[in-house]
C-alpha cells in the first residue's frame, strides 16, 4: 500500500473528529494543515558586506535578482521562492504590497536606488520558474551594510530563530574574522541548519588554505557546520555556456545537493513528522473513549472502577484549565524572571559599553573621530543586543520545557513552535549617537583670549621693573606677557578638549539609555507574547484533554448500564470504529518515517 501524503493523512483525521463532532481537534487539525499549504524553507544568506551573498543567491537560481555592485549593493531584505510566472512585490514597513518588474527590482532594493532604506520597505519578495526553488526553498539575501556587527547584523541575528537555515558567506581572501566567528556560534545556537560558503575561488589561488583554516576555526569553536567553496562567476557562465565541466569546478553541485537533501529534504521530513505526531495526538484522544467504551462492554461490573478511575484522571485535567494550576504560575513565574534577566542582561552589557566608551573617549579628541567612533559604538550596540535576543530565545525555550513537564503525565510531548518576533526596527528607532558641535577656536578667538591672558601678566611684570627703573612696557613684561597668554591658550584649549569629552561622554550615556529603553520595551512585548501563546497552547491542549476523559466517563456510564444484546451490538460498532482509527494512526506512523530511509 503506498504511502499517503501528509495533507491526505490531515484531511482523513479531520473527516474523523468531524464524524465524531471533536470541533476542538479539527480546529487543532486545521492549524496543521495551513502550516502545511505554506511549505517554505526559509533560508537566510547573511556575511559581511562586499563578500559575494546577491552574486551567491544570483548563481544559485540563475537569474540578476539580487543588486550587485563594486560598492555596497543590498540595502533591503530580497526573498527568492518559486512562482509560475516571473514575478516581484515590494513589502512596505507597514504591510501595503507594490508589485514592480522583475528588472526593475534594483531600483527600489540597492544602496543606490534606495540609500538607506528611504522608502520605508521591510522586504521585496520574488517568485521563479525554478527548479532548484520548486521543493518550497525560499533564499534570502540580507543586507550587507556595516557588516555583522551592525544594526542590519543584529537584524539578522533576530530574524534567525524564525529561519530554517542560515547560509554564512565569506570570501577566500581571508580566513574567517573574530567578528564572523562570533554571528556563526550564536547562529549556530538558534537556528536548526548552518551552512558555511567560501566564495569567489576564482579570484584567489590559495584558496584552499584558506577553507582549510576557515574549517578548523569551526572546529575549534565547535560550530557544526559544512564548508563549500564556490565560484559564482564560474557557475553563471557554465550555466549560460552549458559546459558541464565548468559547472563542476565551480563548486556549485555540491552546494545544490546540500541545500536540496539537508535543508529542504529535511524540512520536509519535520513537516511529515510533526503532522504525525498531530494526527497522534488526536488518534489519542479519540480512542481513549472508544477504548473506556470497549473495556466496560467486556466488563459492565468492572465499569464502576473504570469509571472512578476515569474521574480522577478527568479532575487532574481540568485542574490544569484553572488560573491556579501549577504550570500557569510555572509560565507566570518564569516570564517574570525572564523580563528581570534580560532587563538586567540588557543593563548590564550597555554600562559595560559605556565604560568602554568612556574610557576610550578619555584619550582621543571626539571631534576628530566622531564617525569613527559613532561606528563603533553602533557596532558594539548591535553585537550586545544580538547576544541578548539569542540569550532570550534560549531561555523562553528552556521555559517552555519546564511548563511543558507539567503535561507529561496527561498527554506527552506539547510543546510549540516557538517562532520569536523580528524587532527588525528597534535599534533604529533608538536615537542615533551624535556629539554636540564643538565650539569653534580659530585664530581670532586665540588671539583674544591670549591678549586677555597675557594683559595681566604683561601689567604685573611691569609694575615690578618700574621698581628697578624700568618702563611698562620693557622686554621682561612682554616677554611675560606672552608666556602668560601661551599658557592662557593652552589652558583654554585643553578645557575645550575636557569640555568635548565630557559631552561626547554624555551623549553615549544619552543613547545607550535610548537603546535600553527600546530594546526593553521590545523584549518585554515578546516574552509577553510569548506567555500568551503558552497560555493558549496548553489551556487548548488541557480542554481537549478534559473532553476526551469526559467523553470517556460518558461512554463508560452508557455501556455498563446497557442490556446484553445492545452491548453485543455496540461491540462490534466499538471495534469496527477502534480500527478505522488505527487505520489513521498507521497511516501517521508512515510519515514519521524519513522519505528515503531504507537506503
């Protein structure tokens, strides 16, 4: 018998709960088949800028979608999936859809049609006729300004816990910095799939060391991840040359290959698992009444046992629905701690930037390195908040094990997905760092004020000579004059420098407090959102649980009381119905099982 498909196996279970008039599992039914009519395996290309990910994703689906330039190119998020016919639509920040051409894409997505990301787009989607994309691959090429350790890198680090895989990019001119190091342990830690890309082999003979150095660097800081050296301009021009040859030294098979069997096979393989384990549960709960039923039509004088025995188990259920359950305060608990943590961890990682930057600033004159250090305190910023959110999304997971425990007993294995919010504009909500304009100190103000200064110091020394003899105005005064109104002018310069350093210190404490303020008011609404998705997961999960069991006693009730010839009749029903629903647990079982696996 062949195996059916996952969306045949969902709507056999719906026609089941619909024939027994469980709307409470059809509605848990129903979210598993929407997941399923979206199968997008949502993989993110990200790297440093300049290091060849639009020229990557260009190659992989044989088209110039993606802006490439000597300059920094990609300025908004391009999503590349399967369509028809050739297609693009612009996602404003708001939600409106534009659709543009295909070739005119550059216009609104580069750094030169859109410098900045002035028009306010969130992302642009485009769908091809491709066969590399037809199994549901959805490849995104992220922005590449001001590298990983900007706010676009701290954007991405967000946006990785709601990813499918992550494509890590980095060129063979040299092996892998401190800074893409550090994005591949954290990417590694929440995101399921890490692929690692060394592109333009072409341009650099030694290449191969590079790879060399790049995979014992992975190795080292033990991120599990292959590494695929590739030619991007290779591939392009084997594929419009057809030459065969070409395309194989390119690399480029092998990437393919990967990204077709370990990202979107294994996707699939998830999906396939996780409606088995959807349409188990239900097969679970339908049959704990059929079996109640079937046991006391067997036994009627031991229904009264099954029965009491069926109300505690009912009790426990429905004293996990109260506000009062043990995993509601588990859940309430842990969201308090966590929103104190990450406030703290938060807190905690912007005082130590900001005594880094203070003690930076004690040394160097700000208004000769503002950009420079504007830059990097940005880049410290981005990095710090990366590591809170990918510290957070740890945590919410390990909470929602702990809650999840108080199930185990009652129902297995219920936990969500926990698919995080992208907070992809909170950083730049935050007010940007700028250092007040210094105060100006030109030729005439020196002048002035070393006339002031040398004025006292010329008329004192003056006043003593007349004693020997001497006028005013004699060598000695003047000579005085001009040291006092030298050291006057040095003085001034010196408290102008005090004077930017303690404003440029008072501007990072200012917009450092600014990220804080928002990047906490955004980790807050998540974990709140995060608690409510929990609430309404297991409250849900607890419902049916009770109905089940209730229907359970119900059925139990009927059969014991029951004459002999009705529950020899009602038997052969019991059992005919116990087998159309095992008959669905096998079919569920079937998927559980990888596509392939017998080889």
């Amino acid at each position: 018998m062949s195996t059916r498909t996952p969306i045949e196996v969902v709507d056999l279970a719906l026609k089941a709960v619909d024939a027994y008039r469980r709307e409470d599992l059809a509605a848990r039914l129903a979210l598993t088949r929407h997941r399923l009519l979206d199968p997008a395996v949502r993989v993110l290309v990200v790297g440093e800028f300049k290091q060849g990910k639009s020229q990557l994703v260009n190659a992989i689906v044989n088209a110039p979608v993606c802006p490439v330039d000597d300059d920094v190119a990609t300025a908004v998020p391009v999503a590349v999936r399967y369509a028809d016919e050739p297609g693009a639509t612009l996602v404003g920040e708001d939600g409106s859809r534009t659709g543009v051409a295909v070739d005119r894409l550059e216009d609104h997505v580069s750094e030169a049609g859109n410098p900045g990301n002035r028009r306010g787009l969130r992302e642009a989607e485009v769908g091809l006729p491709r066969s590399v994309l037809a199994g549901g691959l959805c490849l995104v090429d992220t922005p590449g300004v001001g590298g990983l350790g900007s706010v676009h890198g701290a954007v991405t680090m967000a946006a990785l816990p709601a990813a499918d895989a992550v494509v890590v990019v980095s060129d063979a001119a040299q092996e892998y910095t401190a800074t893409e190091l550090e994005f591949l342990r954290q990417a590694a830690r929440v995101c399921p799939t890490v692929v690692c890309v060394l592109t333009k082999i072409d341009l650099y003979p030694d290449w191969r060391r590079v790879a060399d150095r790049d995979r014992a660097h992975l190795a080292t800081a033990d991120v599990p991840a292959e590494l695929f050296p590739v030619s991007s301009t290779l591939r392009l021009h084997a594929v419009r040359t057809t030459d065969q040859a070409l395309n194989q030294e390119s690399g480029f098979p092998e990437l393919l290959t990967h990204l077709r069997e370990r990202i979107v096979g294994r996707a699939a393989d998830l999906a396939r698992r996780s409606v088995a384990h959807d349409v188990r549960a239900v097969v679970l709960q339908l049959t704990t009444s059929m079996e109640a039923e079937l046991t006391a039509l067997r036994d009627p004088e031991g229904a009264t046992d099954l029965v009491g025995g069926l109300q505690v188990a009912k009790q426990r259920a429905d004293a996990l629905r109260e506000r009062s359950a043990r995993w509601q305060q588990t859940l309430g608990d842990g969201i308090a701690d966590l929103i104190s943590d990450v406030e703290f961890d938060l807190r905690d990682r912007m005082r130590q930037i900001t005594r880094e930057a203070e003690a930076e600033l004690d040394g160097i004159d700000p208004a000769l390195v503002e950009e420079q250090f504007a830059g990097w305190v940005r880049q410290r910023v981005s990095a710090a908040a990366s590591a809170t959110f990918v510290w957070t999304h740890q945590r919410a997971r390990w909470l929602a094990g702990q809650v999840g425990e108080h199930f185990a007993d009652e129902g297995g294995e219920v936990l969500p997905d926990l698919h995080s919010r992208d907070p992809d504009s909170t950083l730049g909500r935050a007010v940007p760092l700028a250092f007040d304009a210094p105060e100006s100190f030109g030729f005439g103000k020196k002048l002035l004020v070393g006339v002031r200064g040398g004025y006292g110091g010329t008329l004192m020394v003056g006043m003593l000579s007349t004693v020997g003899g001497l006028a005013l105005l004699n060598p000695l005064s003047l000579a005085a004059g001009v040291l006092l109104g030298g050291k006057v002018v040095k003085d001034e310069r010196k408290r102008m420098l005090e004077k930017r350093r303690a404003d440029a210190k008072a501007a990072v404490r200012r917009s450092l407090d600014d990220v804080v303020f928002q990047l906490g008011k955004d980790s807050r609404d998540l974990l709140r959102e995060l608690q409510r998705d929990l609430r309404d997961h297991f409250t849900t999960r607890a419902g049916e649980l009770s109905r089940s069991l209730g229907e359970s006693i119900r059925s139990a009730q009927s059969a014991a009381e029951a004459g002999r010839e009705e529950r020899d009749k009602r038997l052969l029903d019991v059992r005919a119905e116990l087998k159309r629903v095992a008959h669905l647990a096998a079919a569920a079982d079937a998927l559980a099982e990888p596509v392939g696996s017998a080889s």
